[in-house]
C-alpha cells in the first residue's frame, strides 16, 4: 500500500512503475494544467483508455477539493474569534487555487491506479 502511495505521489506508471504519466518533473509546485503523456515510455501502455476517460477524475478533483476546504475552515477558524469571520474566505480561496494543479494530478493518477489492468 505504502508503495503504491509513492508511485501515485511521483507520478509513475500504474503498470510498469518506471514510466512517468506527466511531462513535469516534480508532482508539486507546477501551475498551469498538466501535460499529460498519450502512453508509458517505458512499456506503452495507453493511459486515457477511451474518449473521456477522465471525467470521473474530476468528480474526484472536485471531492479533494472540498477536503482541503473544509480541513482549511477548521484550521484557520482557530486564529479567528467570531465563529464564522469572512477573512477565512480569501485564505480558502487562496488554498483552493495553490493546490489546484497539485489536485488535477493527484485525482487523475487516483483515476489511473483504481482502474489499471491488473491481468497484465
């Protein structure tokens, strides 16, 4: 399990594990949307399986999303004294854009490693 974190977390292939899924180098800190690879460079295998393989990754994105929303409302209303201060909301704003591209490639490499083909 620890294992296949790791591979999710450095981008690798969900069949091969040597293959890199993204064009970017590090998983962090990369803005704009990722490029992704049409196969592995290393054993080819397809990774978008047919047109629109990667619309259930943004019901994903989407939920990873609202974690990180909601676990920033409890962190930064502990700094605040009124229940609901509306200055949380920038710092959530703020939140929700920094991970951004972090979690289109996190959801999409969920995505990958929950649907590999594991008869291969």
């Amino acid at each position: 399990m620890a294992h296949t974190l790791i591979n999710i977390l450095n981008n690798t292939c969900p069949h091969c594990h040597e293959g890199k899924v993204f064009d970017e180098k590090s998983p962090f800190l990369n803005f704009g949307f990722p490029k992704m690879h049409k196969s592995c460079s290393h054993c080819h295998n397809k990774y978008e399986k047919e047109p629109g393989y990667f619309f259930g990754a943004m019901y994903m994105n989407y939920g990873i999303t609202v974690a990180e929303s909601i676990a920033t409302f409890v962190i930064a209303q502990q700094f605040f004294t009124e229940r609901f201060d509306l200055r949380i909301i920038p710092i959530i704003a703020f939140v929700i854009i920094f991970f951004a591209s972090f979690n289109i490639r996190l959801s999409r490499m969920l995505w990958l490693y929950m649907f590999k083909n594991y008869s291969m």
